[in-house]
C-alpha cells in the first residue's frame, strides 16, 4: 500500500474487481455481435439481478457505463450531443452522457455496447429513471417494462405494497421468458437469491471492518471499486468469491493495523456521490489530510445490508420486493438519511461530515443544505458542504474546492473531540422526528 499523498492500490481484490469488469464489458461486446446472451438494461437501485441470473441474462446498466465514461474523462463529449439533441443543461448528466454515447456509437471501454432487449426501469426514488427508461426504450426499439415502486413512506413496507410489487415481478417473469427463450425455473431463482444473501453478509461484514482504527480501506473511494462486482456478480458465485478475496484481504489488513493512508488522521463521512471526472484529484485532497472515509450513503445506493437486510431464498419474490421498497437509500426519504448518517458518525467513530452536492442530481442533493444546517446546528457534528458534479467536468472548481477542504481539515484537526454524551444531546435536543433507518424486519449486525 503507497505511504505518499498521491497514492496507488495494487491489492489482490482491486486487479480481481478489474478483470471481473473488463470481462462483463466483453460479454456485452460478445452481445453486441451476436445477440446472445441477450442483455437488459435496468438500474442500480433495488435492481433484480436475481431474476435476470436466473434466466442467463446480462444485466447493462446505463449508470455504469455513464460512471465509466465520467472516470475515463471521455463524459463532455456525449453530453455536449445530448445538449445538441435538445436536453437542457441542467437535465441529469449521467442521462445525457448515457444517450449522447447511445446515439455516437461511444463506449467507455471500446468495443460495442448491445442493444437492449429489454428496458426494465425499476423505478426506485428518481423520476429522472423513468424518463431515461422511456428514451432508452424509443432510441433502441427495445421494449419497455415499467416497475412501479413504492416509496418508503414510513419505516417498513406494508404487505400491501410488497404484494404490488410482486405481481409486477411476476409479469416481469413472463417477459424474460421471451426473452430468454427459457422457462422460469424456480430452483435457480432461489438460487441466485441464496448467492446474494451471502455477497450481502460478506459486504456487510467488509463495511463493517471500517469501524477498525485504521480503518483497513477507505469507505467511499475504495468502496466505489467494490460496487461493480457487487451489481454486476452479486447472484452469481463469482461475486461471492469476490467479496470472499475482499474480506480476507482486509480481515489481514485489520490483524496488521494497516489501513490506505500512511497515518490515518481523520474520521469522516460522505454523503453524496463523488466528481467521477475528477475522481483521483478528489481523492488525493483527503489524502493530504490524512483522512479516511470509514462510511458513505453513496455506496448503499445498491443496497443498506450494513443495517441487517439479506435476500431470502425461502421467499425470493418478496425479497427482492422488499430490497426495492426499503433496502436503498435513493427510495427513503430525508430524516431516514439523516439517521443513517447519525448512525454513521456515531457507531464507526467519525469526526465530521463531508457533503457533496452534485449539480445534476436532485434526488441526492435536494435538500443537502437543510441537512448542512441539522447535522452542524443540532449535532454539533463538523460538516463540509461541497458543489460539483457527478458527470459533467464543467462543474468542478479544483482551487475552490481544495481551499475549503483545507480549510475545514485545518480547523478540524484544532477542534475538540465530541463526547458521546454531547452526541446523545444532540440527538435529544433537535426537536425533528426520525424515523429509524433500522426497520422491524431488519436485524442489526454486532
């Protein structure tokens, strides 16, 4: 592991992430080609892989590929076409980096990207997703399947809307065997599903290591690189050999007392997701701080299994009902955020929190100065509010952004340390009714 500010990660897990996504880029490309294995777009948020393993389907995820472009500094391109086109400036840059690629033939990784055979938006929390599904779906000629999910209105589900989301799974069945040409088999269903509960334990136990002093990985950037596998592979048993590899690797860092930085100075949490097209300036701003992430909303944008919640094989159409109503951050609303950052700042030990608002991204950044203003005046937790974007390299300001960031760690480093009875008074002074981000259902991991 590298001891200087401008660092570099040649661990075991990070060459296997890579050629984990180097090889789901060549089966798209190998789809592109030939058709087979047929390929189905569908989101992040409350995905369900498990249905499209069960058929031998290839999950194509328009955020990633709009991730790649962005990390790869190819993202101004599709989205200055996608402007061209006619979508406004302030539209989601990941929607027009995806189309403005879609329509030039443009792909982060430079073979060809298939057409969809299916458009699946699961819609979880953003309504950007549905108007980006229904362009995918005209663009391509692909069909279109539409699964309405229920926001989290309160701190579970009702059986009522489990029970609305799994009849739309089972329409959803019948589509994927056309497509597939296959009939639903219900012991590899449950299969699939019993291959995700166990990358969920494994990751959650990982996200869990960061509670560690050092923490044996950093919690945003590092976890960012463990996100692939564990959307692309999670009901597959590659993806739990990954997240095998991933936990041993940071079990030893652990037993060693090594963590990313040479002197881990700093505790902090993110909240947001991170400038991709500046993602290794932005890293090296903490580093020069010493400061380690040690947990993120941004990487339970997949999926909250850190607070307890598991596939269930027994019943896996419920399951993966549940993980779309309630097992994400994108379909909860505000308060619950704000407890599961309160969770993190208190239970992995962390000194401030770290906002960044992205530009082109209501869903994440709405309402972040409220919660600037809560975690700052209630809590009396040290926060930074950031601006930039998530996608379009036209918004990141590196001088300004680095002068607050200084800033904030300079007087961080002279702050005093919070006590956990000013914590709990923080807590019970604030006069905001929270709701739980542990629901009933779920079980909390020691």
């Amino acid at each position: 592991m590298a001891t200087s500010e401008k660092m570099e990660y040649r661990g075991q897990i990070h060459q296997l992430q890579k050629d984990m996504m180097v090889e789901w880029y060549q089966k798209l490309n190998e789809s592109a080609l030939t058709g087979k294995p047929p390929a189905v777009s569908l989101m992040i948020s409350g995905n369900c892989i498990e249905l499209l393993e069960a058929f031998d389907l290839l999950p194509l995820y328009p955020e990633v590929n709009a991730l790649q472009l962005a990390i790869r500094r190819q993202s101004l391109e599709p989205i200055l076409i996608a402007e061209e086109m006619g979508y406004a400036t302030d539209n989601c840059a990941y929607v027009k980096a995806d189309i403005g690629a879609m329509v030039k033939g443009i792909t982060p990784a430079g073979g060809k990207l298939p057409v969809a055979s299916l458009a699946l938006c699961n819609f979880v929390g953003c309504n950007v997703y549905t108007k980006w599904f229904e362009h995918i779906a005209e663009f391509q000629k692909s069909p279109l399947f539409m699964l309405d999910v229920p926001f989290l209105r309160t701190d579970s589900p009702s059986k009522d809307d489990i029970a609305y989301v799994v009849r739309q799974l089972h329409d959803l069945v019948k589509q994927l065997e056309q497509i597939s040409g296959k009939k639903f088999d219900m012991d590899r269903f449950r299969e699939a599903v019993r291959n995700s509960a166990k990358v969920e334990d494994l990751w959650s136990r990982i996200k869990h290591l960061s509670k560690k002093k050092p923490s044996p990985y950093d919690a945003y950037f590092d976890a960012i690189s463990l996100m692939g596998p564990l959307y692309v592979y999670r009901a597959n048993p590659r993806g739990v050999h990954f997240f095998e590899v991933a936990l041993k690797e940071y079990e030893e860092m652990v037993a060693r007392g090594q963590g990313p930085l040479e002197k881990e100075k700093f505790r902090v949490v993110l909240e947001g997701p991170p400038p991709y097209p500046f993602f290794r300036t932005f890293r090296d701003m903490f580093a020069k701080w010493g400061a380690c992430a040690v947990a993120s909303t941004y990487s339970t944008v997949g999926g909250l299994w850190e607070f307890g919640f598991r596939h269930d094989p027994a019943e896996p159409f419920e399951a993966i009902a549940l993980h779309m109503i309630e097992n994400n951050v994108t379909n909860r609303n505000y308060l619950q955020r704000y407890d599961q950052i309160r969770k993190y700042v208190d239970e992995w030990d962390a000194d401030g929190l770290i906002i960044h608002f992205v530009k082109s991204c209501r869903l994440f950044s709405a309402g972040q100065g409220d919660m600037r203003d809560y975690f700052t005046k209630e809590l009396g937790i040290p926060t930074l509010y950031l601006e930039s974007d998530i996608e379009d390299p036209r918004y990141f300001s590196e001088a300004q952004i680095k002068n607050r960031m200084d800033a904030f760690f300079e007087s961080l480093g002279h702050a005093p340390a919070r006590t956990a009875a000013q914590l709990s008074a923080g807590r019970a002074g604030s006069g905001i009714p929270m709701v739980p981000v542990q629901s009933p259902k779920l079980r909390v991991l020691n």
